[in-house]
C-alpha cells in the first residue's frame, strides 16, 4: 500500500492544523508517528478500521484521528498546538494494535508541521 500525507505547514502556538493521509488500498491499522530533529520517530495515533483510536499521552485531549474508510483515507486534526509538537509527521498503516514504528510496514513520505512560539 502506498500513503501519501498532506497538510502541514506553519502555524503559531495555540492554533490548529489538519493532517490527512491517503492509501492506495484498503488498510486496517492507521497511525500517525511523528519525528523532531534530533529525537526518535514517535507514536502519536492510531485508529482501527473498526473505529476504535489509541494516543500518545502528550497530544491526548489535543489531537484527534478520524478515517473515512470508503476513501481509504485518515485524517489528524491537531488542536492547541504546542512549539513542541514541531516534528516532521508521517502516516503509517500496519495489520497490529501496536504504538511501536516496527510494526508498520506502509509509510508516507512525511509532512513538516512548524508550531512557533
């Protein structure tokens, strides 16, 4: 499956960007990661094809996944923006409930979202 994201860009602390990541076939496990200069790629969200989502303690409550399965698309709309969550975001698509990188096997190229102070 190949994923192709969009939508990042510049935005100033406290405001708000969307992510959207489209597949070309059907995907079961959707997840966005997301990698800071310097720093390991991380778990941010996941949603089951089913409905059910997962996220990383620091954008809860901030950040929300969403899909529409019929288009094989996933989307990351991102609230409440922090400098920290500066990071070039990549949507990934795997077969396991898991936060860990290893278990996707389909990544987008990556998206640079820049939150400024």
């Amino acid at each position: 499956v190949q994923l192709q994201a969009s939508g990042g860009g510049l935005v100033q602390a406290g405001g708000s960007l969307s992510l959207s990541c489209a597949a070309s076939g059907r995907t079961y496990i959707m997840a966005w990661f997301r990698q800071a200069p310097g720093k390991e790629r991380e778990f941010v969200a996941l949603i089951v094809r089913s409905g059910g989502t997962v996220y990383a303690d620091s954008v809860k409550g901030r950040f929300t996944i969403s899909a529409d399965n019929a288009k094989n698309t996933w989307y990351l709309q991102m609230n409440s923006l922090k400098p920290e969550d500066t990071a070039v975001y990549y949507c990934a698509a795997g077969n396991l409930i898991l936060r860990s990188a290893t278990a996707y096997d389909s990544w987008g190229p990556g998206t640079l979202v820049t939150v400024s102070s």
